[in-house]
C-alpha cells in the first residue's frame, strides 16, 4: 500500500483538464468509469490552458481493487463541512517528505497532496459504492471534491472571491441577486429568467474575478425550494415526480429542497445556460411582509453588510482548507474581504427590491426595472403563475421542513 503514495509519476492517462482563474488541473485516472463520472459533472470547465502563466497541478484518480484506507494513529481530524452529521472519519498526517495524508477510512479512500509538486493523488475502490444523492462513486466524489477545493483556494489566491448568490445574463451583461438566507434569490433568479428572458448561470454561489468583473458558475446541484416550484407551473411537475420516486425508493427525507443536477438545468429552464459573463449590477434582495414587491432606495452601510456576510472568500464553514493549498493568512484573507466589498460596491451597479408575495406580477415588474431590461421576452414553456393565492398541492416529505440537512461529503 506504501508505494500506491510514491510522489513518482502514476501510470494513468490524461482525462481532460479543467481550469478556473490562473489554476489549471490536468485530471488523471486509470479508470474509464471514474473518468466518465468526473467529466460528466466538471464537462462546463473543461478546456486547454495555453497561457504559460496559469499555475497547473495533476490530480490523479486512482483505482485500486481492494484498497483499504490507511490507518492513522496520530495526526488532525478532517472536516470538509461544520455542519455535517454524515458519519464519515478523516484524518491527516504530514509525511516525513512534507506531503500530506489525508485517510478517509470511513468510505476506504486516501488523498496524498505533494504541493511541491503540484500533484494530488487519490485513491480508493471503485466498487466500494455510491454517494446519494449525486449518484457518483465514491471514489469519483472524494475527486470531485479535491478539484474543487484545488480550484477554488488556487483561483482565490489569484484575485477570485466566491459570492452566495443567483446569477443569469440578459442582454451579454451578468446580473446577481445576493440577499442573505430565505431572501428569494432563487425565486427572483426564476422570474428573472420567465419575465425577462435571458440564460441560466448559477443559482447558489459563483466566482467573480476581481480584475476583470467577470463571474463564473461551478458546476453544482441546484437546490429549489418546493414552495417556490409551486410559484412556477412549468416547475410544479418535479417536486411531485421526485415525491414519487423517494416514496418509492424508500429513501428516508434528508433534504427540504428538490435538488436538480446541472445538465437537467436546460431543459427544466428552456433556457441555453451559460457558463460566464461580465457582472455589471446586482440586485440586493429583502423579505418584505407585503403583497407587491418594489424598489426602495438602497442603504450602503446595509448593502456592504449583506455583501460581506454572503462573500464566501475566505470565511465559508462549509468548505474549509482541508488540502492546505492556501497561500494567504487568516489575516491577510480578512483584509482581503473587506477590500473586495468596498471594490465591487464602488464599481457595479446596485439596486435593492423588498420581495412581496414571490407569485405577485409586481415581482416580475421590479426584477425587469432593477435589471434595467427595457424589451421584456417571453421564455418558452417557462411562465410564472400569476396567483394571488397559494397553490395548495399536495408535496409529501417536501411539505416538512428539515432544520439539517446532512451535507453530500463534499460535493455540491
């Protein structure tokens, strides 16, 4: 088992590779199936990187029949998510060469992280089973996992800073909505979409390069509300076949939102998604206890707090550095917030809208306004039902809200 860790090259094929920012991750694997499974989720961040500049690391997927996972007795624990109640024990341990260890005994898989090299490696059995709901292996998911927090720390040390937010395009021009939980980014993300027309990008986090303003999705589920599928004829449908098919499976609730996978955001959207666009506004979102939703003038002491509450760069509890890759101090990350809110807040536009009751028209009316769309265009098959009432249909499990929701070990 020793040697599966040598920091020598492994004997396994270029896959693809994925880049974001000035990171560029060569991903490496022995297994087809393996190698499907990841290019299938990261396939929006794939390309070749020409630019010499880019910093670039291998990441290798490594199948091995029968591999169990180190057994480490000294060492610190690993916790990918604070909030996790997902029985699963890590631990990681600095090697004599300065590599570091990371032992998932739980699920039989190891990570070995040599950042002088910039190589990862990760290990495990295939066979070994699958992560739901994502359906990934689980060796697919602990590599799922590594690229994406390779990706993210490296970007954010080059000048990237990850938002909590909804983002589409209308008319080549990036719009977010950022407002703190339960504020209705998803719902007005939505209505954006079926009153303004324009293309899908993310709906729960993006990545917002600081020098050129340009924002990019991750690759990620999309987590909807029932209650705001019920906003939404078209939307209607999903929960109640995903009600089906967990009563179905037997499948104990464990999360109070439907969650979609990104290639289904297309057709459930009729929209042609996107990966990227120049931001040029945000728009700052409020529950307010009114029917009508409008636009209020905008606070700025409040608009940079809810802007640095929900700048994910560097404080994010659910993603910790667990692969030691950051290059910053806590310190100078800190320092690093405060200076991009004060950036974006001077340079983009910003609008405030106090959202009434989600299925009110008045809510499509603002959105249009505070994104400045002045052609209003119909999305196909997607039209909000403009009910002054509550649809009451029915949602089963959906129906109780979860106060936890276990996390997905890592991947989103």
């Amino acid at each position: 088992m020793t040697c599966y860790f040598s920091p020598q090259a492994v004997n396994a094929d270029i896959v693809f590779g994925v880049g974001l920012a000035q990171c560029y991750v060569e991903v490496l694997s022995n297994s087809p199936l393996v190698a499907r499974e990841l290019e299938g989720y990261l396939d929006s961040l794939a390309f070749e990187s020409t630019d010499p500049s880019c910093e670039r690391w291998t990441v290798a997927v490594l199948d091995r029949p029968g591999f169990a996972a180190p057994e480490l007795t000294t060492g610190a624990d690993v916790l990918l998510h604070a909030s996790s109640e997902v029985a699963c024990s890590r631990r990681s341990v600095v090697l004599a060469d300065g590599r570091l260890l990371i032992s998932n005994v739980s699920h039989d898989l190891a990570v070995a992280v040599d950042e002088r090299r910039r190589q990862i490696k990760v290990l495990g059995d295939y066979s070994k089973g699958w992560l739901y709901p994502s359906s990934l292996s689980l060796l697919a998911a602990e590599a799922y996992s590594v690229i994406r927090s390779l990706l993210r720390y490296r970007s954010e040390a080059a000048g990237t800073v990850v938002v909590h937010g909804s983002l589409i395009r209308i008319e080549d021009e990036g719009i977010a909505f950022i407002g703190d939980k339960r504020a209705g980014k998803t719902t007005a993300m939505l209505t954006a979409l079926a009153q303004c027309g324009g293309e899908y990008i993310a709906n729960d986090r993006f990545f917002l390069s600081l020098a050129d303003w340009r924002a990019t999705s991750w690759p990620t589920v999309c987590r909807i509300n029932p209650a705001t599928l019920e906003i939404f004829a078209h939307l209607r449908p999903l929960a109640q076949a995903v009600q089906t098919a967990r009563t179905a499976s037997a499948v104990p609730p464990a999360y109070d939102k439907v969650l979609v996978l990104p290639w289904d955001i297309d057709d459930l959207l009729s929209t042609n998604a996107q990966r990227t666009a120049p931001l040029r506004s945000i728009v700052f979102l409020e529950q307010a206890p009114v029917l009508e939703s409008c636009i209020v003038p905008q606070d700025e002491a409040r608009a940079a707090a809810v802007l640095t509450r929900n700048l994910l760069t560097p404080a994010d509890e659910d993603h910790p550095d667990w692969l030691g890759v950051r290059s910053m101090g806590k310190k100078d990350l800190m320092d690093f917030r405060r200076q991009a809110t004060n950036r974006i807040l001077s340079t983009l536009r910003t609008t405030l809208v106090k959202v009434g009751h989600p299925a009110h028209e008045s809510l499509g009316a603002a959105l249009k306004a505070a994104a400045g769309v002045v052609h209003a265009q119909r999305l196909g098959p997607l039209r909000q039902a403009h009910e002054a009432e509550a649809v009451s249909t029915p949602l089963g499990w959906f129906a109780t809200p979860h106060t936890t929701r276990p996390a997905e070990d890592g991947v989103e």
